[in-house]
C-alpha cells in the first residue's frame, strides 16, 4: 500500500544481490515500491545545497548566523558503491567542544582548497551528529579540519509553521534538507507526504529504507517512491499525473511544500504543482512562505 491507497493489484519480485541483502520490487496499482532487506548498515548521501526560499520568483536568503567550533570525522561512507549514477559519500561529525544546537534548514560551509562550499545538515542535534550527503566527486572529507567547518545553525529551508499537511518532493541528495523536515514533522505528529526519486531501486535505494520504515510504522502518512533507471521509469513530478484532487484535498488551502533537488527538477516540479493545483494556489503559497525551494 502506498499511503492511504487501496491495493488495487500487486506484484513482487525479489532479487538477491549479495551479502545478505534481498530486494524486492512491488507494484501497488501503477506504483513501483522498493521492499528491502538487508543486514543493518549506516546509509545516507548528498551534495551541497543553496537556500533558496519560495518558489520561481527572485529570492533572498535570510541571514544566516554561522557558529564556529571545532569537528571532526565520525564516519565516513560510499553508501552505493555498485550505483552506476553518481556516487554518494556519507559523512558524520561530531563536535568537539560539546553538544551543538541547529534545527531542520541548518547547514555547515567546509572551507576547501576549491573554495567554501555549503552543505545540507540531514541529522537533528538529538542523533548526535551533523550527517552530510555529499557527491563522491566533490568529496570535502580531506579539507576537514577543527578550523575548516563552520555550523550554520539557522536556515531558510524549513516547514513553515503550523500543523497543516505538508507536501515534501525531492530527488538524491535533495533529500538531505527535506530529511530534519520531515524529523521535526513526525514529532510533532504533522502529516506528510513525500515523493521522493533515485536512480535504480537496486542500486541506489539505500536511502529509501528509512523512509519504507517511517511508512510501515505510521509516521508518514504517504510514500511514493520513484526510479527513473526502474522498470517504469518515472520520476517525481510524473506521480502528479492524474492525481489532481488527491493533491489538492492533500494541502487545501493552508499545506505547506518543500521541494528539495537539482534546478531540473525543481522546474520540472513547479509546473507539476501549477498544472494541477493552478497558478493561484502555489503563487499565494509562495507569497506566504508555504512554498519553498532548496536547489542544490
């Protein structure tokens, strides 16, 4: 079942790739699901976001104070070595002077030999560390230094206040900001509903387990998964695609959405989001602050 949908038909098909790990390919009524098992292992990926606030329109970060300390690498991961896409590297730190406090927008700029570049926080403080998923080919693992990373504790990229649904699309590494959203969300009880896409369901689903997992146990409310390499080759914004009044009794007149991915796709989102809910709706969303964009 994919969130509140009847299971019209389904079919399963498991593939065992090695190591323990089983996957299996569930279509519920159109809609492909990745099942997974496997032996428990760290997961995570993603590249550096920009905040951007609100939809199409010219925008302006808010001010974002910067917090210095020192940190240094915790764990450090491929997460899809086999993928064939782009390579994903997983990156913790834990501060070394103390517990440090951010909330879901928050990012760190990691001052590199290329530059400063700016990443997405996927972790709250209450996991105990500051997650990054950032693309293998930019990898700042080796300019980390206690002097190098600076913590951006406040960030314009978050759920806007309330307890209205919320609607949150991403792709990849785009996860990464809409992750601490959707931490926050569940604690508070707030509906959700994400649409999120990756390459290859077999390759590069690792960052689906969590999500399948909050699904099954009731914390978010809808779930579709999307593969644009899979057996139906969709990707985000085609899951809007004769759904119209399922999204627009979704959001009403006061859900909020983040949309959390490459400017491709963002584009791609908007005009899903105007063709179905209509120009009104997501440009008072957007004036509002209800609407807003992360495009890494």
């Amino acid at each position: 079942m994919i969130g509140n949908l009847a299971m019209t038909s389904w079919e399963i098909e498991l593939l065992r790739i090695g190591a323990g790990i089983v996957v299996g390919l569930m279509v519920v009524g159109g809609v492909t699901r990745l099942v997974r098992r496997r032996p428990a292992v760290v997961t995570g990926v993603a590249p550096p976001p920009v905040v951007v606030v609100a939809a199409p329109a010219p925008v302006v970060a808010p001010p974002r104070p910067a917090v210095a300390g020192g940190w240094r690498i915790a764990a450090r991961e491929v997460v899809n070595a086999d993928s064939r896409a782009d390579k994903l590297v997983q990156i913790d730190l834990e501060p070394l002077d103390g517990a440090a406090h951010w909330r879901a927008g928050a990012s760190v700029e990691i001052a590199t030999a290329q530059g400063s570049r700016t990443y997405a926080i996927a972790s709250l403080p209450s996991e105990g560390h500051v997650r990054l998923w950032v693309p293998a080919e930019e990898d700042p693992s080796a300019a980390i230094t206690p002097s190098t990373v600076r913590l951006v504790a406040e960030g314009g990229f978050r759920a806007p206040d309330g307890d209205a649904p919320l609607l949150m699309v991403g792709a990849g590494a785009g996860l990464a900001a809409l992750r601490p959203n959707l931490l926050e969300a569940r604690a508070h009880g707030r509906k959700c509903w994400l649409i999120y896409g990756e390459h290859n369901p077999v390759t590069d689903g690792a960052l689906c387990d969590e999500l399948i997992a909050w699904q099954d146990d009731g914390s978010l409310a809808r779930l579709d998964l999307t593969f644009y390499a899979g057996a139906d080759g969709r990707r985000v914004e085609d899951v809007f695609v004769g759904r119209t009044l399922e999204f627009k009794a979704w959001l009403g007149d006061a859900g909020g959405v983040l949309v959390s991915g490459t400017p491709d796709m963002a584009i791609a989102v908007d005009a899903a989001l105007r063709r179905h809910l209509g120009d009104v709706w997501v440009d008072a969303a957007i004036a509002s602050g209800r609407y807003r964009r992360d495009v890494i």
